[in-house]
C-alpha cells in the first residue's frame, strides 16, 4: 500500500520529466529540379515549410529520448526524391515515467511534391505547391496555402485546410 502511494504522489507531482529538449539538425540535401520529399515518422509532430532554397532541411526537437538509442534520424535522397525517417525505439519498461516529445520540421522548395505519414502526431504545411498526401493515424491535419493535389487523412483528429487551390480529397476517422 505505502509502494502505491508513493508512487502515485511521484507522478502526481510530476517528478518524472522529459528532461532537456535537444535540437538535431541534419545536413541539407542539395536539389536539381522538382523534388518529392515522403517523410516517414511513427511518432512525434511534423511540420513542412516552404523557401526559395534550393535544398531540403531537415531539423528535429527531441525530449525525453536517447538520441542513439531511442531515435532513427535520416535524410536520403535518390535522385529527384528524398526520404526522411524519423522513427522512435521504444524501449519503454515497467517504471519508465520519462515523458517524451518528438516534433520534425521539414523546409523544402515551394514546388516539391510532399508526402507525410505519421503514426501518432499532428502535421502541419504552409506554402507548399506542389501535390501534397499526408496520413496520420492520430493527429490533428492543418494545410495552409497549398497549391495542386491535395490529399489529407487522419484516423482521429480534425483537419483544418486554408487558402487551398486544387483538387482536395480530405476524411477523418473521429473529428472535426
């Protein structure tokens, strides 16, 4: 009975913490031509800007998480395409209260064509005119400016589309 007390009142108190927030930024990758970025992430937030920049970028907020151990970071591209990983290790035990956090934030030139996949996180884009595919399981889906075709899709979460000029195909599973 004092073990279940005094575990509930260490939680309760929030004595288990993400502990620091680290930035990890990955080499851009340099582009020629139209582009197709597919980011794959299974959890964690993700958000896709755009700019006059002739490379992709690539920057990711952790906390809670061993970056060796818990996280799988990668940009590769192959040819006109680029792929981004971004998957977690959960190598989560019984007393393990760490809270964690994962958000991904993408640049890339206004005119590539973008694909997210998302397991559990919300995706965000802005700006982005060429097609864009996003699929999240459990998350919120928030377009804003986007250009061509546009395919949205959450399990559970509202979508929220602005400024959008194409052909649009959007459902949710359970939301707004």
């Amino acid at each position: 009975m004092t073990l279940r007390l005094l575990l509930a009142l260490t939680l309760a108190s929030g004595c288990f913490s993400a502990g620091p927030r680290i930035a990890t930024t990955m080499p851009p990758v340099p582009i020629v031509g139209h582009v197709h970025v597919r980011i794959t992430a299974d959890d964690g937030s993700v958000r896709v800007t755009t700019a006059d920049v002739a490379q992709v970028e690539m920057q990711v907020q952790s906390s809670g998480y061993d970056l060796k151990r818990d996280l799988e970071l990668s940009m590769t591209p192959h040819g006109s395409d680029v792929d981004i990983v971004a998957r977690t290790h959960d190598d989560w035990h019984f007393f393990n209260f760490t809270r964690r956090s994962l958000h991904i934030d993408v640049r890339v030139l206004r005119d590539a064509d973008v694909a997210v996949r998302s397991g559990d996180g919300s995706v965000e884009l802005d700006a982005v005119e060429g097609n864009v595919d996003v699929h999240t399981g459990d998350g919120s889906v928030e377009v804003r400016g986007a250009r061509g075709r546009i395919r949205l899709h959450t399990g559970d979460g509202s979508i929220i589309g602005r400024d959008l000029d194409g052909a649009i195909d959007a459902s949710t599973g359970d939301g707004s």
